[in-house]
C-alpha cells in the first residue's frame, strides 16, 4: 500500500491539483499523471465501468504517479468496498444531505473501530506482502472520505456533517446544486455561489480541506484578483471554481485542492 501522497501534501500546507476522469481508459489516467497532477478522481457514478477496467484505470494512476479518487454511486457500500479493494486511495461520496450519508461511508470504508470494512487480501496489503494488522491501521490512517456537496439540503445541514469529524476533503458540485436551486446549470447564479461560499466557510470552521474546480487557464488569474488566496480562510471563490496552478504548460485546468487553516483537503465538481 502506497503513501496518500495528496493526504500528506494537504497536510504540510500544500496545495495539490487534480482531474475528474469520466473516460475509462488507462492511457488516459497515464497522459493526467504525465501532465503534473497530483490526483485524479475517476467516475462510477454517471460512466459504466466494471471492476476489471476500474482496478486498471488504479493501476494507471499508481503507475503515473497520481493519487486514485473514485466517486462511487450514490447510497452503495458495495461500491465503496470494491473500489478500495481495487486500490482507490480515497472515496468520492456524490449527494451528502446529511451526516447518515458520512457515517454509512466511514463505515464501509475503515476498518474497526472506525468502520467495518470487510476484511479481504488482494492488491491492499500486496497479496500477502503486508502483515494484516498493519495494513488495517495504514488503509484507516492513508484512506480518505471525501464529501459531494451538490443539494440544498446539504448546505443546510453542513455543520451537522462536518462537526463530528471523519470527512477528509470538502467538493462542491454546482451542476446539480444549481438544479436544487431551481436554476439547472446557471453554476455562476447568486444562489450557487452563496451556497458554495457558505460550505467553503463551514470547511473553515471546522479546518476541513476544501476543493473547488477550474475549467479555463485564466481563471487562476480571476481567482487572485477576486482577492482570494492561496490557503481556506481568506476567501471564498467567486463560483465555486478555483483555478488549477498556471506556472507552466501543466494542470491548466481542473480540480483544485486547499489544505485547511490548521492541518488538513480537495475536489469540487463537475456536478
């Protein structure tokens, strides 16, 4: 079992970025990697990707050197089981209304005495390479739970989400928090940005990583001159769409993670 290289990042202060990848194919998992990211979340909630191509599609990642995300569907324990199982280093939890949905994930994804994730060999603990005990207290300590935004209801109850503890990266998802709204993809209405500064806020709170999406190179620059900075705490972004880092030919756009104020991490989505 590898490092979570974007858990440790986050955790130093650092900013790391990533992609959605809503196409299943290896090589292309490989190009994200090749092109400077630090993690890419793959799909299984709205694309068709059975188990065999999704450990492949992992794979890629660990080979590129890019930390695997998986948003699994929406209310599936089983799901979360064969995504870990198959490598992903952190669980992508689409439509969080309220902290049931958290604590059902945590418990598919930890083992005791956080969770009751299946105990299984396989590619975790390196088919046999690991000691049992020792991988159980590395998958609890590296894994991370990292919560979907994307409805009224959730905004609402985000303090009751994030106040006991267990989500690791805060995303919000304006597609469909706009259609909650009653105004399906206006992403840049008043409402969709009033709701994604108030989560950004609660993730400030309670120092929780926030993620939030990029889609053109010059955003970054919008980004600065809207006055907000680098670290959560000095700002909200203006629609829920930060920039991706623009230093050089990589990560033009995407998904962009903060660490939180007191150490702690990323992505907000493509809804």
């Amino acid at each position: 079992m590898r490092p979570n290289e974007v858990r440790h990042k986050l955790g130093a202060g650092e900013e790391v970025y990533g992609l959605f990848s809503t196409l299943p194919e290896p090589t292309m998992v490989e190009m994200i990697g090749c092109a400077g990211y630090d993690f890419v979340i793959l799909d299984t909630e709205h694309t068709l990707v059975d188990p065999q191509r999704l450990e492949n599609l992992i794979r890629a990642a660990e080979t590129a050197g890019l930390t695997p995300f998986v948003r699994v569907p929406e209310a599936d324990p089983g799901a979360v089981l064969r995504a870990l199982d198959a490598g992903a280093m952190g669980i992508v939890v689409p439509h969080v209304r309220g902290r049931a949905d958290i604590d059902a994930t945590i418990r598919a994804a930890r083992y005791a005495p956080e969770g009751m994730r299946s105990l299984n060999g396989g590619r975790g603990p390196g088919f046999g390479l690991i000691d049992p005990a020792e991988y159980l207290r590395r998958a609890n300590a590296e894994i991370m739970v990292i919560a979907l935004l994307e409805d009224a209801e959730g905004v609402e109850a985000i303090d009751e989400i994030l106040s006991p503890g267990g989500v690791d990266l805060v995303l919000p998802g304006p597609g469909d928090l706009s259609q909650s709204y009653g105004v399906p993809w206006q992403v840049r209405h008043p409402r969709v940005q009033e709701a994604v500064r108030t989560l950004r806020e609660a993730c400030d709170r309670h120092t929780v990583p926030f993620c939030a999406m990029s889609t053109t190179p010059d955003r970054r620059a919008q980004w600065r001159a809207d006055g907000h900075g680098v670290r959560r705490g000095r700002g909200p972004g203006s629609d829920g769409a930060g920039a991706a880092r623009t230093s050089g030919a990589h990560r033009r756009a995407g998904v962009r993670a903060t660490p939180s104020a007191v150490p702690a991490g990323a992505p907000g989505g493509n809804g």
